[in-house]
C-alpha cells in the first residue's frame, strides 16, 4: 500500500536570480505601528507573508531587506499562524522588525519582494509589498524654534536686561524719594 509520488524538479527556464526556494502561492503586505514617530521612539514594522505551501520555511534573508541609514533596525521576531477554512490549509507567517530613527526625517521604507515559485501555474513570480512612509519628528523634550541651550539663551539675556534696567533707574528712583521727603 506505498503511495508512489512523482516528484518534479523546479523549471531552470526563467528562474529569478534571487530564487531560494519557496514553492506555493502567496500574498505580501507591510505594516507599521505607527507611519509617525518622535526620535528615537521605537515602532514597529511587520512583514505579513501568507498562503500555501511552504510559509515556515521563507527567512527573512530571502527578503533581501535594504532600510535607510539612521534608522536602527533590530534582528525579526518571528511568527507563525496556522488556519484551515474551506479545506484548505492557510499559513502566516510575521516577521516584526523595531525601528528606532536616529534623525528627524521622513523616511520611505522600501517595498519587500519575495520570488517564488507557483505550482498551479508552472512559473516563477515575484511579489512585492507597498513602500511605506514614516515619518519622524522631534521628540518630546525639544522645542521647535529654540532648543535648551536658546531658552537658557533667553533667560540669561532677560537677566541682564532687568539688571540693567535697574542700575538706570535706580539713581532717578532714589532721587526721587529723596524729593519726596523733603
């Protein structure tokens, strides 16, 4: 009672150069925690991969992620979701990456791609997600216009100004008070 199967090699005719394997079909998205964030305020980047086949077996490697200078990128936590609707087996698998940006910019995250190959069609295709725009500001403890060192600035020149204005007015004050009791 074996069960005999015909196992086929994968097609070398139009194979992407950034094949590594994964075999199914599949759908691609790309979220964050939020799309604006103080600097050096951590969110959160998720690269959401699902379909049929094999889902477990795609690394983040194979995505081939680029993100822009001044952002500090943490290695992925990984997470798999299993479903079964319909009699068909769905699989999800999340790689959740922390950003922390390092200057105040607004960065473009680049769309993620990922090649497979889809046995209902007997060819090699490549998915990609949306880019995505995050952007970064201040954060909380600075000032838009002046930063700490202009308010101590501020502070020091309306210091001297009232000391100033004292010493002027001190002799026609104090004259004055003399006039007065005399």
């Amino acid at each position: 009672n074996a069960i005999v199967l015909d196992v086929k090699p994968l097609p070398t005719v139009q194979k992407p150069a950034h094949f590594d394997g994964p075999t199914g079909q599949y759908t691609i998205s790309t979220n964050l925690s939020s799309n604006e964030v103080a600097k050096n305020e951590t969110v959160q980047y998720n690269i959401i991969i699902s379909g049929n086949g094999g889902v477990s077996s795609i690394t983040a490697k194979q995505l081939n992620l680029q993100f822009p200078s001044h952002l500090e990128v943490s290695a992925p936590s990984v997470s798999d979701y299993y479903d079964s609707q319909n009699g068909q087996d769905n699989h999800t698998r999340v790689f959740t990456y922390l950003i922390t940006p390092k200057k105040t910019h607004t960065y473009t995250l680049p769309s993620v791609k990922l090649n497979y190959f889809d046995p209902t069609t007997s060819t090699y295709k490549i998915l990609s997600s949306n880019t995505l725009s995050l952007k970064v500001g201040r954060s909380l403890g600075q000032s838009n216009y002046l930063g700490s060192t202009g308010y101590l600035l501020l502070l020091l020149a309306l210091i001297i100004i009232f000391l100033l204005c004292l010493i002027i007015f001190r002799k026609p004050i104090a004259a004055h008070r003399k006039a007065k009791q005399d």
